[in-house]
C-alpha cells in the first residue's frame, strides 16, 4: 500500500504533481508539493535536490544557498553546481570560484560557470582557454553561445589590456558575435572598420527579429540600444560629438533595463558636457549610481566614472565632495595618478599653488613609475608662479623625457628667456652626448650639434662653438656655409687655422653665377621689383607693334599755401611752437571787456544777458559731469582642467548568456 502523505494524498502523486509542473514551468507550484513531501521525510535527497532546483527558477538564490548549507553532509558534493551558481548569481565571485575548485569532478557546467566566474573576476586568460577548451571538446546546441562569449573575451582583453587581437576563427553569423568584434576593434584603435561592424551587426539583429511575430518596434529598439551606444561611442572618438549627443540621448529615453548600459551612457554624455551645460550632467550622474552597476561593468568603467563624479564634483565648486571622491580614489588605487591630479586642479582654483606643488612631489617620490606626468605638471605650476629656473629643474630630472627634441627646445627657450645662457649650452651638451653614443651620425644627432651651434654663434659663444662646426664639415666636406661659419669662429682663437681652412672654400669665378637679371625680375616670383624706365636720347623713337610703352613720369603737385599768406615775406621761425612758447608773446591784457551790443537775444545787451543766466547765480546748482565710459572688469577663474576620461559600454556575451545545464528532476538548475 503506497504511503499517505498529511492530508490523505500519497507520496507517489506528490512526485506525479512535481514532475507535471516541473514541466509546465510552474515551479510555486512544485514547491508546495515537496515541502508535504519533505514533510514526511525530511532526509529525502531527491526531494531537497528538486526544492534547490526550483527555488533557483524562481530567483530566490539566497533561500537556495540556505537549504544548501542546512542539509551540507546529507547533500554532499551532488549539489556543487547549485550551489557555486547561487553564489555567482548573488555577486560572491570569489566564493563561487572557491566552490567550484574545491569540487570532485570538472563537469562540463561546471567548467560554463568556471568561464563565467574568471570572466567576472577579469581573469581575461584564464577565461579564454576555458571556452577554447570546452568548444573544441563539446558538441551541443550551446555551441554558438560559447563562442559568443570567447568573442567577449577576445574584445575584453584588446578593450582593457590592450592586448592585440588574435584570429581564433570565430564566425560573425549573428549580431552578438559581429558586436564583439567591433568591440575588439574599437580596443586596437581600428574605428572606421568598427564602425561598419556595428551597422553590420544592427542589421542582422533587425533580420533575426523581425521573424518573431511577438517582438514590436519596441523591443527591437530595446536589443539594439546597446549597439547604438557603442555607435554612438565611436562617434564621440572620431570627434562627431554631436551625432554622438543625439544618438546617446536616443538610448536614455528608451529606458533600457540594463543599468550597466545606462550608466555608460549616461557618463559618455558627461564626458561631453565637460565643464558646460552642468545641469544635464547633474541629473545624468543619478543614473551612473543605480544599484548594481557594480556587478556589471569592469573595474576600469567604474574608475572612470569614479573620476568623472569628481571632476563634476569640481567644475559645480563642490570642493569638500571632489576631495572626498578623489581621496577614496586614491586610497583604491594608490599608484594611478589620475586622482591626485585632479586634488591638485581643485587646489589651484582654490590659489593654493604651493600646496598642490607639495602633492605632486609628494606622489612623484612615492611612485616613480608615475613620475613623467606628474613632473610635467608641477612644472606647469612653476611657470604660472614664475619660477621659470626650478621649473626647467624639475624638467631636466625627468630621464623618460630628458633627450626628447621637445624637451631640449623647451629647455633651452626657458633658459633663454632667463638669459641663463650655460645652461641652455649645457642642456645641449648633455643632448649630444647622449646621442653621440646612442645614434651617432644619425639626422637626430646632427640636426642637434646644427642647432647647438647656432645657438653658440646667435649669443657670441664662437670659441665654443668650433667642436660642433668641426663635427658637421667633417660629416659634410662640401657644406660651405658651415665652413665660413667655422672660419668666423676660429678667426678670433687661431687666425693660421682660419687661414689654412679659407684654402677649401670655392674661389670667386665659381661662386659667380650667370644670371640674368631681366629674366629674374619678370619671373613669377618678381611680384615687387620695380623698374626703372629706360632714358632714350635723341629724337622719339616710332613705337613698334608689340613694344611696351615707356610710362611718363608724373609732375608733382606743388604744395598749396595757406590762406592770406604772402610767398615774398619771411615765414615765423617760432610758427611751430604753441603762442605762450614765443619769444614775443606777452599774455592777455586784463581788463573789463567792453559791453557787446547786439550779442544777445535782440534789444538786450550783455550785462542784461548776465543777470538773466541761470547758471551764474548763487542758488544754482553746479553741473553734473557727463557719465563716462569707464566699466568694471572681471577676471574669469583660473581652472586647471583634467580632461575627463571616455568610457566604453561593456562587451555582450559573457555577461548576457547563460549556461547550460542538463534538466534535474522538477526543473532546471541551469542560468
């Protein structure tokens, strides 16, 4: 007789009931159906395994984990995959790796869920031969969705490593694949050809849905919103920034469900907003904090939005929040130099110069492998300051840069402007020395000692300047103008050396050339010479048909005299100083003017005119001066601006597919 369950019902059509749901998918269901039966039989390992199994399928990982880790010694190792998957599907990455080390036995979803794991822990290589191995050894339906994620992979190494691409043989038959091929591109800098790639895998996602009945317009904008982003990514790097806006703005409205996509997203347009239109940036920020962005971006996307939050933070004079991001930045990673440059941007809109001078020494001679740009920065910080010499200091200490042809021209113009002349020729001595062993002969090495010497001649240092001159007539014999310069030069140290180099220069009847002066004034480069009209003596000659005609002379006006001037009288030698200047000027005659009849309104004479004026009188206010034309000025703030960095939207595949696994009792424990 079968065995009665609580409530009159058997065993046996409880199990009936968890194997028909179990395949209608409708897991609450079978559920209710193993809790009777495993309240009849607590120790049912099937029946725990099936629970496990459905508990999954509905989503409540940790209630799974739970009965796992209740019923650890009666389940044993049979549940290692359940119980590596709860642990990956709630973010315990490192966990779930431990789990699936420890296991018995690599089956083939286990080894899935192992790609997975590396992939979320961006253990690029590792993950790579996992999915290599498993698609050489398998043969499934999942074959496709495997090498959909070693395409991810592949973009995620040349993405975030910079690691060169390698031809693995993976097709482009459906858009995921031919989306994580323009990923890889866009990661070896190849965006032309990404960019086609993109619109080759948009295409083929419109195909491929638009043979489902069910899918709208709707949906087929939501699946191809992560396309359009990276589109619009690319845009942005090839400088089309606007169509890069409006594409961007398009995926925001469609309201993705992948926060991972929106934050993108959202922080690529905030990397184009920079320091103007705040306001949007502002409100976009919001989306780059949704919950569980964390979990679906690389380490490198969330430092780079980290940096963009403080650079916001710093151009809306929100100092305390920019120090506070820029100090938790750092403290994540200590050696990345992006943090503490942005700490410095802040101190200098605050004016403290000196102080952001201090950090930078500070982390320069705690990370000397950062040191290169950090240097270059505190020397722009002396130049501001007007410390012109410890700024070519702080240069000349910089060894990756210190014989660049960049640097040494800075160097010496610097040096130059401080009339520090040793200096600069020690700049130029220290270049040629280095090079005299590193490239010697090489066009960089002459092209120096040219300009060395040059520089030598230009401020008087002719004695100086001999060795280098010496050193490019040797390399060329037939240069003439090096030769007179070294001539010059040893003209004032040995007039016997001077004499006996003049013997090598060409002598005058070579150096004579026949020119024809006519010929090289009316040539096309001629555009400002100006010809004399030849004279012609004796009588005029007839013009010939062709000739040019001789132009006449133009007359010059005479000079117009001034009015009542009279030309026979000797003109006022004083005439060009002003009258109090003069010899003979005696000042005005004081007096009262006599009364001016007829000046004023008619019938009324001066006097009367005087008392009747308003403005003479004693109650008469004084007169207002005119309003002038003076203004303020303001001084815009200075700001020390950090470019934002870019961010790129995250490759599909290894985070969008799910393994497989084979069908347990009651449901599948797969993802």
């Amino acid at each position: 007789m079968a065995n009665m369950a609580s409530g009159g019902v058997s065993v046996a059509s409880l199990w009936t009931e968890v194997n028909r749901c179990g395949q209608n998918g409708d897991y609450t269901r079978a559920l209710k159906a193993l809790t009777k039966i495993l309240h009849e039989n607590r120790d049912d390992v099937t029946a725990l395994h099936c629970k496990i199994v459905c508990l999954i399928q509905n989503g409540t990982f940790k209630e799974a984990l739970n009965v796992m880790n209740t019923h650890s010694k009666l389940l044993g190792s049979d549940v290692v995959f359940e119980k590596a998957y709860c642990e990956y599907r709630l973010n315990r990455v490192e966990s779930a790796l431990k789990t699936i080390e420890a296991a018995p036995e690599q089956t083939d979803k286990l080894k899935e869920l192992y790609g997975q794991v590396l992939y979320r822990l961006e253990r690029y290589d590792d993950c790579k031969s996992v999915y290599t191995d498993l698609i050489r050894n398998s043969q499934d339906e999942y074959e496709e969705e495997r090498k959909t994620n070693l395409a991810a992979v592949v973009a995620s190494m040349s993405q975030w490593e910079d690691a060169p691409l390698e031809d693995l043989g993976l097709p482009e038959s459906t858009y995921e694949l031919c989306y994580n091929a323009a990923c890889a591109l866009i990661g070896q800098g190849q965006l032309t050809d990404a960019y086609n790639k993109l619109q080759q895998a948009e295409e083929l996602c419109r195909v491929s849905l638009a043979d489902d009945s069910d899918v709208t317009e709707e949906d087929i904008d939501s699946e191809l919103a992560v396309i359009h982003s990276q589109m619009a990514y690319v845009m942005q790097l090839q400088g089309r920034t606007d169509e890069a806006l409006q594409l961007y703005n398009q995926v925001i409205k469609l309201k993705p469900s992948d926060v991972g996509l929106l934050a993108v997203t959202a922080n690529n347009i905030i990397t184009i907003n920079k320091d103007q239109n705040v306001f949007d940036s502002k409100k976009k920020v919001k989306l780059t904090n949704a919950e569980g962005v964390e979990y679906k971006l690389a380490r490198k996307q969330l430092q780079a939005i980290d940096l963009n939050k403080a650079l916001l933070a710093m151009y809306t004079n929100q100092a305390d929040q920019c120090r506070k991001l820029s100090s938790s930045l750092q403290s994540q990673n200590p050696s990345h130099p992006r943090p503490v440059l942005i700490q410095v941007a802040q101190l200098c809109r605050e004016k403290q110069h000196s102080r952001a001078i201090e950090l930078l020494q500070q982390f320069s001679e705690q990370h000397p492998e950062s040191a290169s740009g950090i240097k270059l920065t505190m020397a722009q910080l002396y130049l501001v300051q007007g410390h012109v010499t410890k700024a070519c200091d702080v240069l000349r200490s910089i060894e990756e840069f210190k014989h660049k042809s960049g640097m040494i021209s800075a160097l010496v113009t610097m040096y130059s402007h401080e009339e520090d002349i040793d200096s600069a020729i020690d700049v130029f001595k220290q270049a040629i020395e280095h090079y005299q062993s590193e490239q010697p002969g090489s066009v960089a090495h002459l092209a120096l000692v040219r300009e060395a010497a040059n520089f030598k001649l230009k401020y008087g240092r002719k004695k100086e300047a001999i060795s280098d001159l010496e050193q490019l007539w040797k390399q060329n014999p037939k240069d003439i103008h090096t030769l007179a310069q070294l001539i010059s030069a040893y003209s004032l140290v040995n007039t016997d050396k001077a004499k006996s180099l003049s013997k090598h220069l060409p002598s005058a009847d070579t150096m004579a050339f026949n020119v024809d002066v006519d010929e090289l004034e009316n040539s096309h480069g001629a555009t400002y010479v100006r010809k004399k009209a030849a004279k012609v003596t004796g009588e005029n000659l007839p013009k010939e048909q062709g000739q040019g005609e001789i132009k006449k002379k133009r007359k010059k006006k005479k000079g117009k005299l001034p009015k009542n001037c009279d030309p026979k009288a000797t003109p006022d030698i004083e005439r060009w100083l002003p009258m109090r200047e003069r010899s003979y000027y005696r000042g005005k005659k004081k007096g009262k003017k006599k009364e001016q009849i007829g000046k004023g309104t008619q019938g009324a004479t001066a006097g009367a005119s005087a008392e009747l004026d308003a403005s003479k009188t004693a109650s008469s206010p004084p007169t207002s001066p005119r309003p002038g034309s003076a203004s303020g000025s303001t001084t815009a703030p200075a700001s020390n601006v950090v470019p934002p960095r870019q961010q790129k939207p995250a490759a599909s595949g290894a985070t969008r597919k799910k393994a497989p696994q084979k069908k347990k009792k009651g449901g599948k424990g797969g993802w």
